[in-house]
C-alpha cells in the first residue's frame, strides 16, 4: 500500500535519532521513496552517511541548504515533493520554532514551504517536556490540522531520568506513517468514541492451565491505531497480549470472557463505533480449582459451560447513532457464516476471514477477508498488513 509513496524525514538533534535509522530502513524495505533531513545538531548524534546508505539517497544537511535541485531552492523542492513530513525526534527547540512560524534551518523552511500532513514523535528530558513554554508551544502547534502527534513514552531516559521524554518506538511511528498515507491526514473519526476488543480470552481451569485460543490481539491493536490517526478517542479492552500498549490510547487489559463482557458493556453507551476483534473463547470449565491442581487430580474429562455472548448483547442495546462491527473468523467457506452472524448478532458490518490460509489469521502480521454489511454490500480485501486491513474496513464501515 505504501509503495511509490513520498515521505520526507526531519531529524532533530537528540539521542532518539538513532532510532530514526529503523523507520528508514523499513519504510525503504517497503517501497516507500524516502529522503532525510538532518539538522546540525542532528549531525552530532548520528551521520548523513548512515542516513544516505539506509534512504539510497544523499541526505540534506544544511550544507547544502543554498544548493539548489533542478535549479530550485531544495526547501522548496523537497517540501514540494513530499506526501508526509515525519519530524523525529522533534526537539524542544524545533517545536518552538515551529509553534512560532520560525525558518532558520533547512528543516524548518521546508516544513514553512510544504502542505503535506507532518507526524510528530517528540523526545527530551522530562523537565524540558514538562516546561510551561515547551507545553504551551506543543498545544498550539496541535491547534493546527496539519500536525499529528504519534505520543510520547515514559521510561529511562538517556539522562538517567525516569519519566515522560521518550520517542516512540519506530513500531508505533511506522503505524503512524502507514495511517497518514492511507488516510492522507484526513481525520474523519474526529469527534467519534470507538471502542474495540482484541485478543483471545481466557478461561482457567485453575491457577495455570487454560481454554484459550492462539489469537494475538493484532488486529484489534491495528484498528486501535488507525482509529486514533483518524481522530478518534479509542478505547481499546484486551486479552493477554505481547505487544508494548499503544501510546495515546486508552487500553483495559481484561482475562476471560466474563471480565471482556464487563468492560465492553460499561463503555459502550458512550461509543459511536464498536468493534468485536477479540477471539472470545466460547466455553469455559465448569469447576475452577484455587490451588494447581496436580497431574493425578486433573479430570479425565472436563465439564464446559458456555460463556455469555458479548456481541449479541451489544447488538440488543445498540442505539439508533451507534455501528457495530463484528469478525468471523472461518475457515473454509468464510461468507455464508459471515451473513448468518451479521443477521444473529444485529451487526452494521463484519469481517469474514480466512484463518486457513497462509499470511492470515491467528499471530500473523497479514490478513484478508471479505466485508460484509446489512446493507448487502460485499467487499473482497486482498491479503494486506492487519492496518491497511483496519483502514479499510473503517473506510467500508465511516
Ligand atoms: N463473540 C462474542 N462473544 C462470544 C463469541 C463471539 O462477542 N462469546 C464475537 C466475536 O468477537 C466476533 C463474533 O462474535 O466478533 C463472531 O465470533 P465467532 O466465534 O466467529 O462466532 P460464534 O457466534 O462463536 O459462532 P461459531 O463459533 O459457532 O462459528
């Protein structure tokens, strides 16, 4: 999907720089057309060889700031050419200049003589971050539509602190990459609360044995992300999970299916959009022992109950302004179960897909599936990465 696009990237001078190295790399690797600017101070943290070799493209510096490319100035140029503008690290010292309408660098006119949409993953020392003026710059600069904010970690910083500073990991700014492109900075969740459920649920039979399923929550998390580059507030309940939680989102990590039912049911009135991703597992023992059970004790065979089922619940209390989208994951054929479920649950819309094939399903980076909704409406989307996937089922469902 992100192939043959543009994307400029400004470094600032900051530790986090060194980080920058893998967003290149990856974007490239993709088949994103990449060139980088580099201001001085970025210069001491890292060199405009590493970022030439990883982009196969001369970096800029302001070296060659007066140097111009096809006869015109190279701000011009590059902010001419670019579809997305990633600034990172942004420094305390470019947002201000930025806040500001200032220009004294390569970096800074360009972003002046550009009209793309500009992500920011900004990074510095808590007390800097935390600083009225740096704040009051940050607020501003978010004022204006152009700019997207990818979020800010907390951690151990480079200066021994712990605390807010942290960049984003180059996993959350790729996400970020990926939705400005798909969405072209058009945020028309703006205003929306979406509220979706990922994971496969638990349910234990004592202290550590489990019915489970080997659902890794990475779809959910994928619309998670690209609901909040479309401007929406999301609130994401999980099952167990692996991954990092996902900066600028509201998560709630649930177990079983009773606790998914309780969280989804106590935060959907407030919701626009919902969206069952979670691979709820359907049953659950029928005893559960507090202490482990030794491998003499256990059953020879288990007596199951059936779990509550979450989304025809929130099909029965769905309110005329609300969309509620649900997953089928199937194998073989995938759709006539998928239109049985959407009619069954009371479903706007829902996403039938394959787990039988290969790059799809449980655990995996890719899917595809087919889009149905109540409408009629049938939409085949051919195997992708699981955020493209969720742009385009917010794309089928908005
Ligand atoms: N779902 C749910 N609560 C459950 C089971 C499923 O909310 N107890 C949701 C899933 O999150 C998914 C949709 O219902 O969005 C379809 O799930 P699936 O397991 O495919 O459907 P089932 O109704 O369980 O039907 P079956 O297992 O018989 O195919």
């Amino acid at each position: 999907m992100n192939e043959g696009k543009r994307v400029l990237i400004g470094i600032g001078g900051g530790i986090a720089a060194y980080k920058v190295c893998e967003v290149v790399s990856t974007l490239f690797k993709a088949g994103v057309e990449v060139r980088v600017i580099l201001t001085s101070a970025a210069t001491e943290f890292i060199t405009p060889l590493t970022l030439t070799t990883l982009s196969r493209h001369p970096a800029y510096t302001d070296e060659v700031f007066w140097k111009p490319i096809h006869q015109r100035p190279v701000h011009i140029e590059l902010g001419e050419w670019a579809q997305l503008l990633l600034i990172a690290p942004l420094t305390a010292n470019t947002l201000g200049k930025l806040a500001h309408g200032l220009a004294d660098n390569l970096l800074t006119n360009t972003v002046l003589a550009s009209r793309c949409p500009i992500l920011l993953a900004p990074a510095m020392n808590t007390d800097m971050w935390e600083a009225q003026s740096v704040q009051r710059n940050w607020q501003q600069l978010l004022q204006d539509s152009r700019y997207h904010n990818v979020g800010l970690g907390s951690g151990l910083l480079a200066c021994d602190r712990v605390g807010m500073g942290r960049m984003a990991e180059p996993g959350e700014i790729l996400a970020g990459v990926t939705s400005l492109l798909h969405s072209g900075g058009k945020r028309d969740l703006l205003g929306k609360e979406v509220l979706i459920s990922t994971g496969g649920t638990r349910e234990y039979l004592d202290p550590v044995r489990f019915i489970g399923n080997p659902s890794t929550g990475k779809m959910g998390l994928a619309l998670a992300q690209a609901a909040k580059y479309r401007g929406a507030k999301v609130t994401l309940v999980h099952a167990p999970a692996t991954w990092e939680v996902p900066l600028g989102i509201q998560t709630i990590p649930v177990v079983s299916a009773a606790e998914m039912r309780q969280a989804m049911l106590s935060h959907c009135s407030d919701a626009d959009l919902i969206i069952m991703a979670a691979a709820v597992a359907d049953v659950k023992p029928a005893d559960y022992a507090q202490e482990k059970l030794p491998k003499r004790l256990l059953p020879s065979s288990l007596t199951l109950e059936p779990v509550p089922d979450i989304l025809v619940e929130l099909g029965k209390r769905k309110q005329p302004h609300q969309r509620l989208i649900g997953f089928a994951a199937q194998t073989g054929d995938i759709v006539t179960p998928a239109w049985e479920k959407l009619k069954r649950k009371q479903l706007d819309a829902i996403a039938a897909n394959p787990i039988d094939q290969p790059g799809s399903g449980f655990g995996s980076d890719t899917n595809q599936a087919i889009f149905l909704d109540a409408q009629g409406r049938q939409q085949q989307i051919a195997p992708c990465t699981k955020l493209e996937m969720a742009h385009c089922l917010l794309d089928f469902v908005i």
